[in-house]
C-alpha cells in the first residue's frame, strides 16, 4: 500500500507501507491452481490494512488515496515464467480484493514527467539543519561549535556570505550609540 500525497504547486511525496506475504506450499502448482488461496489472501491482506488504518492517523494511513503498486517475488528466478505470473496476478487480485472491501480510497499515481535533456536533476540531498546557536558561533574563527553522540566537541568552519551575527552587530552598535546619546543628553541637561 502506498500513500499518494499532494503538496502546492504539483509536487508530490510518497509514504510507502509494505506487507510481506510468505507462501509457502508442496508445490508451485499447488500456488497456481489452489482454489482457497485469493480467498485467503484478501482476508490475510485485508487484516494488515485494517490494522495498519488503526494504528496509523488517517491523515498518514491513507492520506489522498493509496496507490496498490505491483506484487513482487523476493526471488524472481525461483519459479518459471509463466508460473510467477499466474501466481503475481493472483496475488494481485486479492490485493486489490482487499482494499476494496476496506473501502480504501484508491489514486492512481501520476505517470512521470517527461524531463528534457537539458534541464539539471531535480535530486538534491536532504538538507539537515538545526536552529542557530549563537552561543555555540566563534565570530572571531567563523566556526560552529557542533557537539558529538560520544561527548566530543567539533568546530566547523562557517562558510557564509557575510557573518550570521551581522545584524545583531549593528543592531548592539545602534543601541550603544542611543544610549551615549541619552547619557550626553542627560548630561547636558541634568
């Protein structure tokens, strides 16, 4: 079961649950022609979407809709071509037997966009950030003081434009020279 998300402006996120099924029989033809086993596999199947709805928000579990992906064999080349298929088909079917009788709201995925030639990957690397720490910056070293799971201590080098206490510099300037203003001030006038 896989979980459709929309986001403003088209992007799309998936959240993906899976729920591995172990088959095991005397025979593979025992898996192709067994007459209990969609049966069997919508009820098994249809347990663990059940319980993945309760313990999981509605919101996370299903969001705008699941979107069944395709079955799999964790070892395609075990059984014959024309075997895995009947056996991935029937599998299919009670999946999809099985959502629709918890009457999950299905979407269908949208299919890729096509990706001109010339336009730069779209990937990036997560980016992983913390709020800032000023008490943990050395503006003289421009480093950041960055602690470890073991105790220790790294400084980081700061690579930046312009320094991130700048504003709060000229802020303290500002407020250093009101305040000798209203001290000559008081001064003068005392």
């Amino acid at each position: 079961m896989q979980q459709a998300l929309t986001y403003p402006k088209g992007a799309a996120k998936e959240r993906k649950l899976t729920f591995p099924i172990k088959l095991r029989c005397t025979s593979v033809e025992d898996l192709c022609s067994e007459p209990g086993l969609e049966a069997a596999l919508t009820r098994t199947i249809g347990r663990a979407f059940a319980k993945a709805r309760r313990a999981l928000p509605a919101a996370v579990a299903t969001g705008a809709g699941v979107v069944l992906k395709a079955p799999a064999l964790v070892r395609p080349g075990a059984i014959s071509g024309s075997d895995d298929a009947t056996i991935l088909e029937r599998i299919r079917r009670a999946v999809t037997a099985a959502a629709s009788a918890q009457g999950l709201s299905l979407a269908h995925p949208q299919p890729p966009r096509a990706v001109s030639k010339r336009a730069a990957p779209t990937s990036r690397a997560p980016e992983v950030s913390e709020r800032f720490d000023p008490a943990r910056y050395d503006t003289r070293r421009a480093t950041y003081e960055i602690p470890s799971y073991d105790g220790a201590k790294k400084q980081a080098t700061v690579v930046t434009k312009k320094d991130p206490l700048q504003r709060i510099n000229e802020l303290l300037d500002q407020l250093i020279a009101l305040y000798d203003t209203l001290i000559n001030d008081q001064v003068k006038f005392g």
